[in-house]
C-alpha cells in the first residue's frame, strides 16, 4: 500500500472554502446596491446557480473535484465582473413627459414621454413612470432598446382614482447591462404637475337630455313656472337652448343679431352652497365619500342654476375654512367651481358651523338659496345646524340636504333572529326616527331638507331647486 502524499492539491488545503469564495462575492454586492443601485439580474442569478450545484456534489467527489468547482466560480466572477464594466450608467438618458395638466375622475389620460439616448451606443432599458397609487399606469411599464443619438417615444394613459393635485417628479429607468447580467435603477428627473377633476360626464348628459326635452329619464320633473310670459325683464342675446319662441325679430333685424326676450322669472338669483368637509363626510360608499358625491351633485345643480341666468357661489369648510367661491353668473364661474373644489377632502376633525355661518353672514349679505351638504349623528350636531339654519330664514332661504348612511339602512331593515343583530338593528331603527325628527323640527322652522342616499341625490337637489325657483321664494 503507497502512503505517500499525493502532488495534487485542493482548495481545502489552501485553508479556503466555496463558501467563503460566495462570501466574499457577496461583500461586493451588496456595496454596489447600497452605493451605485446596481442590482443583478435573473440570468446573473441562474448562472451563479451553477456552481452551487455542483458544490452540493462535493461530499461523494474526490478532493480535486473542489479545484473544478473553485474554476467555475470564478469563471462566472470573471464574467459578472466585465458584464459590470459595460454596465451603462444612465446618465446620458435625457427624459420629457408631454400631457394636459388637467385630468377626469375615472377617465383615462394619455401621456407621452420622449426618451432621448445621448451616449454612442444602443441601450436596453425598462421605463416607469412616477405616479401615486390613486394613479393606475396601462402598461405599468417599456421595455424598450433606444438607438444611440436618436428619440424615442412612448404613449401610455393615466386613470386617477382619486381627486385631487398631484405631482409627477420623474421617470424611472432600469438599464441593463450588454450581457444582461445586470441592472442599473436611474431616476431621470422629469417634473409635471396633474389636476384630476370631478368627472363631469353628467354634465354633458343633462345638456343633451334638455335639448331632447327627456330629463325625466334621470328624475327632473317638469316645473310649472307662473307669470312666464307675462313678467317681462330685458332683452338679451340669444343662446343655444333658448325657446324659439321668445326671439325678439324686430330686435334682431336692428342689432344684427339673434335676441331674445328675458321675463322675470329668469332673473339673477343666488345660490350658495355650504359644503362640509368634516368627520360627518368621511364615510363611503362604492369607492367615493360623501364629499366626492355632494361635488358631482353641486357642480350639475351650478351647471343647471348658470343656464337658468342665476349666480352660484360655494363654501368649503371644516374645523376651518378652506375654500369660497363668491357668487357670480356666466360661463367661467363653472370653472371657479370646478377649481375650488377639486381638492378639497374630508378630514377627521370636528366641523365648526359658526365659523362657516358668521363667515357666510359677513360675505353674503344679498337673499340667497342657501344649499348645506352634510351629515347627522349625534344631537350636538344636529342642534348646532337647526340652530344656525333656522337664524338664515328673513334673510336667507336655508336648504338642508342630508345623506343618509347605507348601513345604517341596512342594519335597520335586517330581520334576523339573532339577538345581537336585532339590538344593532333597533339601534339603527332609533336612529333613523330621530333623524326624521330632526328634519321635521328644521322644516316646521321654514327652512327646506332633503334626506337622500349619497349616489340618488342629484336629482331631488335639482328638483327642489326648480320648484323653489318657480314659486318665486327667493
């Protein structure tokens, strides 16, 4: 039997091991991520797998199977590290983002980002861009190969689910290397700023259902208006809408111009509304809060009040004021609405109705249709806003418009036999009679109240602004 010394040496001789050798890869790494955003890729990864294969084969191998091994890693070390060096560093990427500053609830926005490539040589880069999580992005993300010294040109679309401002600050950039074995994260400076409105596609609908004479499909009833045609006020230029009938033709063949005739029922009232943005409005319902339906039902009630020639104001407040609209009349005042209150949200603090009133009395002084959008549940509330609205009748006409809360709805009408079920549904019976109490105490008062589910509320708004109009009230 020889025992003399094999010549062959392996790696365990040499007092280093596989694992120290990842180690020590390792150390490398996790400096480039901290320092440089350098990360690598899935194929880096597959590749590095193989010596770790062959590692687990290690105790059923002879000694000199870990030399083979040691060759293998570094032979993937060799070839990560050169990938490494042909690893572009982003910085000749130059980005621009093109797109309206003003963008629907709901609706889809299109945006276009240009990418331009100053370095000399083709770059393989996947791109995002920066966007909240109220902001869906269709496709999330490009990838794309960008020519060197040339542009290129992306078109995605934008769907905000929230209202409100936001703030695009860049684009986000992966940029891989030539060999694919990794990835660099850049974030291209490229600032934009987005509005997201109310959706107003209800606009649009009641203007084409009035031109039609339909409006009874989405619930406006017809209003019998005395003294139409007998009250007549001033002449006026004709628009679109208008009743043929009230063309002034001796008028017209003077002026060149189509002009109507304008009676008295037409003329320039005011309406206010005073929205709460407090703890009361923070509930939901199918995605939206209350606010966001008291907006969409302000803005079709302003669009309606503006065609009749009235003038329309608004008033957002919570613990403290946060926006007013001064009243006014014409086309532009839609856009002040609009503006004002795009970003306006509830918030979890207590509402402060003296400060709104005493802000509304030292404002407004003029009789005006005053709209109050809110919410009761307990008895300080509710005494506070019978007691600020019963103090606008004689000056003002006060309109309270409550929206009622689904659960407690649900909860009410619930016929299980379960006696906690049947607690929490006299809970929410009790509740409900003592709204209507409420409201009942308001209107002997003389004031007007509406008591609605938050997504049926245009409709009756509307229509008792209409009947307010038609018996001269204001």
């Amino acid at each position: 039997m020889n025992n003399q010394p094999s010549n062959s040496m392996s790696i365990i001789d040499w007092g280093v091991t596989p694992w120290f050798l990842m180690l020590l890869l390792l150390a490398p790494l996790l400096l480039l991520f901290w320092l440089r955003q350098i990360y690598p890729t899935r194929r880096l990864g597959l590749l590095a797998g193989i010596p770790m294969v062959c590692v687990l084969a290690t105790p059923w191998m002879p000694p000199t199977y870990l030399n083979v091994v040691v060759a293998i890693d570094a032979i993937v070390v060799v070839l990560a590290v050169l990938d490494l060096f042909l690893l572009p560093s982003g910085r000749g990427i130059e980005v621009s983002r093109t797109m309206a500053r003003v963008a629907s609830l709901g609706g889809k926005h299109v945006v276009e980002s240009s990418i331009d490539n100053r370095s000399s040589r083709p770059l393989k880069v996947i791109l995002t861009d920066d966007a909240a999580d109220s902001l869906k992005i269709e496709p999330p993300f490009h990838e794309l190969t960008l020519a060197p010294g040339k542009r290129t040109t992306l078109q995605y679309w934008l769907t905000p689910h929230r209202r409100g401002q936001f703030h695009l600050e860049c684009l986000y950039a992966q940029v891989r290397s030539r060999g694919g074995l990794w990835l660099r994260q850049c974030k291209l400076p490229c600032p934009g700023e987005l509005h997201v409105y109310p959706d107003i596609k209800q606009i649009a609908e009641y203007a084409l259902l009035a031109r039609t004479n339909r409006l009874n499909l989405i619930g406006v009833r017809k209003t019998r208006r005395a003294g139409h045609e007998n009250n007549f006020e001033r002449l006026r230029d004709y628009q679109q809408d208008d009743n043929y009938r009230h063309i002034d033709w001796r008028s017209t063949a003077r002026r060149q111009k189509l002009t109507v005739k304008q009676f008295q029922t037409d003329q320039s009232q005011r309406i206010i509304f005073l929205l709460d943005c407090g703890r009361m409005m923070t509930n939901e319902y199918d995605g939206l809060s209350l606010v966001d339906y008291a907006l969409n039902s302000i803005l079709l009630l302003s669009y309606v009040a503006l065609q009749q020639g009235d003038s329309v104001g608004m008033l957002c407040f919570s613990d403290h004021i946060h926006k007013y609209v001064p009243p006014s009349g014409g086309k532009h005042q839609m856009h002040r609405l609009l503006h004002a209150g795009f970003n306006q949200f509830p918030s979890l603090v207590q509402s402060r109705f003296d400060e709104a009133f005493l802000y509304l009395s030292s404002h407004c002084r003029r009789r005006s249709l005053v709209v109050l959008i809110s919410n009761v549940i307990d008895q300080v509330n509710a005494e506070q806003i019978q007691g600020y609205m019963g103090n606008l009748i004689g000056c003002h006409l006060p309109l309270l418009v409550l929206l009622r809360d689904h659960r407690i709805f649900e909860s009410a009408d619930n016929p299980a036999q379960d006696p906690m079920v049947m607690y929490r549904s006299a809970a929410a019976s009790q509740i409900l009679i003592w709204r209507q109490h409420v409201i009942r105490r308001l209107q002997s008062t003389g004031a007007f109240a509406l008591d609605v589910f938050p997504e049926q509320m245009t409709s009756p708004l509307v229509n008792q602004y209409l009947e307010i109009k038609a018996m001269h009230l204001l």
